[in-house]
C-alpha cells in the first residue's frame, strides 16, 4: 500500500498516511486516461457555431446578367459561394460533440491519475488547509513552503475560504474531493490534498 508523509501548511512533517491501494496504487492506463480526456473536453464543446449555405444567404434572386453574349462568365446567383457574400460551401452547423464514457470507465481514469501522482511523487498531503482568513497572501505562503506553482489543491467539501485565497494566484484550481476529473489531474503539476479530503476521495471512488 502507498505511503506519503503529512505535512503541516508550514512545510514541516507531520507523520505519515497510509494510501488505499485500490485508489492510489492502480496500475496507471494512459490510454484510457487520454480517452476519458478527450470525452471530458469534447463535452465542453458548445457546438453552436453556424455559418449560411446558399439557400440561406439573403439576395440574389435575380440573375446578374443574361446567360450570354456578354464575355463574362455565366452566373445565376449573386449568392454563389464564389461570389463576395455568398453563403459557404460544407458550412458548419450546430452539432452536438458530446462523447459518452460509463462511470467504471471514468472511475479507473481517476484511479490511474492518482496512482499517476503518487509514482511521480506529485502529490503532497496536508494535515488541514485551515486558513486564518480568506487572503491570498496567506495561501501564497502556504505555496511556496512548497514550492509550488501549478497545483490542484483538494479540500473534502467546497471551501469557500480555499477558494478566495486562491483565486487570484496563476496556475491554482481548487477543487472538492468528489467532483474531481481526469483532466484536471493530469493537467496541474501537484496535487495538493487534505487528510479528509483523501479519505473522502477513497470513500467516493472505491
């Protein structure tokens, strides 16, 4: 079973914790990371972007000019796509991009990125994430005890006080331990969680 030590927000040792083996000692599948991925960032897709055929651009139903003698080339519409605001040829329309991935699936991906971060020594665990006040000068210190720039930082419920402190400092995301993603993991450099929060993340994705 994984073990990692505990650290107070100073930076100093705060003993150790034993990890759940099922959670954070998974055999790490990065092909199914990437397809977990790909489905999470293809489902934020709005895909309303629309642009006009032809038959949908106003205008041009009079001929330019009759169909011959004139020496220039034949014409019909002046909505022709060749034409200056003429609709478009293969023009985009609303679509729906989503991909479906079942729970099991998305499940093991999570899995696989917390065992990730566990190989990779990336993963630092806090006692408590107490803060004296929501202040990002607070939360900065707290940072750079471990000299950290890009983290995801994981309390067990959302943390009002958490999220203040970190709004304003690039490259922190903070998140609650059961709406965790793939994407997230993979993306920030540490994953920065409490002593509840992992017992929460075990308690959600056993």
């Amino acid at each position: 079973m994984p073990k990692v030590t505990v650290y107070k927000t100073d930076g100093s040792s705060a003993g150790e914790m034993v990890l759940s083996d099922e959670i954070f000692g998974a055999p790490v599948n990065e092909a199914l990371m990437h397809q977990v991925i790909v489905a999470q960032l293809a489902n934020r897709r709005q895909g309303t972007q629309s642009a006009l055929l032809r038959s949908e651009v106003s205008g041009g139903g009079a001929k330019p000019w009759r169909q011959k003698g004139t020496g220039r080339a034949r014409a019909g519409s002046t909505r022709s796509p060749l034409w200056r605001k003429g609709g478009m040829i293969h023009a985009v329309k609303p679509r729906d991009y989503s991909q479906k991935v079942n729970k099991k699936m998305r499940r093991a991906a999570i899995q696989s990125a917390l065992s990730m971060k566990v190989n990779d020594k990336d993963i630092i665990v806090l006692e408590d994430l107490a803060l004296e006040a929501p202040k990002t000068r607070i939360m900065a210190g707290v940072l750079k005890n471990f000299e950290v720039k890009k983290a995801l930082i994981v309390t067990p419920a959302a943390d009002e006080s958490v999220m203040r402190a970190s709004n304003n400092i690039p490259g922190i995301k903070t998140s609650a331990a059961d709406t965790i993603n793939v994407y997230d993991l993979v993306n920030y450099d540490k994953l920065i969680i409490t002593k509840d929060a992992v017992k929460r993340v075990e308690e959600v994705f056993a």
